[in-house]
C-alpha cells in the first residue's frame, strides 16, 4: 500500500464514521468485587491492549470478520445494500455477506488440520469476488472493496477515554502494545481517528502484533507467547504486564496462558464476551474489571 492509497483509506475511514456511545453491561455479582480503577505501576510495567470493542467501539462487538455479517441496518439505503448496489446493481447486501461467509468458512476448514485458530486475510477474499465478476481484482480494488465491506457492516468509534489513557499510559513510562485480531485496515483506524499511526501514539512496534500477520487469530498461543517473548528481551515479565481486552475467550483466556495479567474491559454491552458457556474459560477469572478506558489513567 503506498501513501496515496493509505491516506485514500484513511479518509474512507473518516467518511464513513458515526458517533457509537457504549451500551452499559450488567456483570455477575460475584464479580463486582473486581472493579478497579488504575493499573498500579509496580504491576503493570506494560499494558497490551485489544482493539475491536475495546480501544474502539464497535456495532458488531468485534471485529466484522468475527461477526454473522449481517447488516446492521437491515434497510434498502443501508450501507451494505449500497455497497451492494455499488459493486452491481443486481447484488442484494446479503449476496456480499453470504459470499464472505462461505470463503472464511472454507479458508478455515483448509487450514484446520495446521491450527485451531486461522486466520484470513480479507482483501484476497474481495479480489476473488471481482475476479469472479470479471472486475478489476487489484489490490488497491480489493482493499478498497474489503475496507467498504467492514465499514458497512461493522462501524467503529473511539472507546471514549481511549485517546486519553493511551497518552497518560505512556507518559506513566509504560511500554505499550496491541495484541489483536485484526486486518490490514486496522492500523489506519488510529490515523483516521488519532491523527497518527500505532507507532506514533507510543505502542512499541515490536509489540504491535496483528493476527492478520500472524496467521493465526486469537487466543491462538502464537499470538501471546510473541508478545511475551518480546517483552522478556525487554526485561519486562508476562507477570508483570496486563493484557486488557472484553472477551473472557480470545482475550482473556489466551492471555492468561500465558502469564500476563488479565484485565477485562466491561465498558461496553455490545463488545463484553463473557462466555460462561465456553469449558476453556470455566473458572477463569480476570485479575481486574474496569468499566472505563480513563480509569487507566490513575493509579
């Protein structure tokens, strides 16, 4: 992606943005007692944060890759259906969203025997799809197409106070990072919305770890068992550091396994997982709950 299309993107981004407020969560009782304000320093020498539902708001909860693809409009000038009609007019918003879902399931089902957790990259998926309609298949055609498909179907905003706890982490002399489910149009939600990359906002790059890049998707160890690793050359223990993310599954639970402390983001009812069905987080409990990103800031 060169600078031209990187900031064409960014300004789809900007676009195509509404205002999102958190839906509050209602929490078990026996976890109440966790809430928390702050991240005591001696602790939490480093901070890992997720992104979907948590540094952002998001209409799906997660990423869209993670949702039913189902638009959330639902109406005939809803964004997907006009998507939809921008690719062909014939193309109803379901035909988009049927077709993502069946090429993620298969890409799955193909890589299930080498991981439980794989990964995708979506504007390979998109380039099939104009492909097939013999229309240009480009990259800069299947990543716009890929980045007009999220946006229609999972429209993000800032997690209020998210701006603010990033700088003051960082000013506290924390090292930052990002571990996340993510696609190549993730990193410019900072820049459309910050005014700057991950990088400048102060998450180190090495600790800038998207599962997109990975080939794998949370709470794959992959992911963070390399966030750990990363920060032992830093001197920095898991022990030492908090993860912070809304779902008991993919944040949580892979986190804890690999030894960081875990810090459950409860701020907003859309994203929160807690996932008491699911037997892998069966008595796991967070370390810590906050119901705000701005509690991060004290101490």
């Amino acid at each position: 992606m060169d600078e031209a299309e990187r900031r064409r993107l960014v300004a789809l981004i900007r676009e195509s943005a509404v205002p999102l407020e958190p839906e509050v969560p209602s929490l078990p009782p026996d976890w109440e007692a966790l809430l928390t304000v702050g991240l005591r320093a001696a602790e939490s020498r480093a901070v890992l944060f997720d992104v979907y539902g948590t540094l952002f708001c998001s209409a799906a909860g997660d990423i869209g890759l993670a949702g039913d693809g189902s638009d959330p409009g639902g109406k005939a000038d809803s964004p997907l259906e006009a998507l939809a009609r921008r690719c062909d007019p014939r193309l109803a918003g379901n035909d988009l969203s049927s077709f993502f879902r069946r090429k993620v399931s298969e890409i799955h089902r193909s890589f299930s025997a080498e991981t439980a957790w794989p990964e995708v990259r979506v504007e390979a998926i998109w380039a099939d799809f104009l492909r097939g309609r013999g229309l240009d298949a480009g990259g800069e055609a299947s990543r716009e197409l890929a980045l007009r498909y999220e946006l229609a179907v999972n429209p993000v905003w800032p997690m209020p106070g998210a701006a603010k706890a990033i700088a003051a982490l960082r000013d506290s002399g924390r090292v930052l990072g990002l571990v996340s489910n993510a696609q190549f149009f993730t990193p410019l939600l900072f820049e459309a919305f910050f005014d700057a990359p991950p990088e400048k906002l102060g998450f180190d790059p090495e600790l800038i770890i998207w599962s997109f890049v990975m080939g794998e998707a949370k709470p794959s160890p992959r992911l963070f068992d390399t966030a750990a690793r990363r920060l032992a050359s830093r001197g920095i223990a898991a022990a030492e550091s908090s993860f912070l993310g809304n779902d008991m599954l993919t944040d949580m639970y892979g986190a804890a396994r690999a030894g960081f402390q875990c810090v459950l983001f409860a701020g907003d009812g859309r994203s929160l997982r807690l996932r008491q069905d699911n037997p892998l987080v069966q008595g796991l409990r967070p370390s810590r709950v906050i119901r705000g990103l701005v509690d991060l800031a004290g101490d």
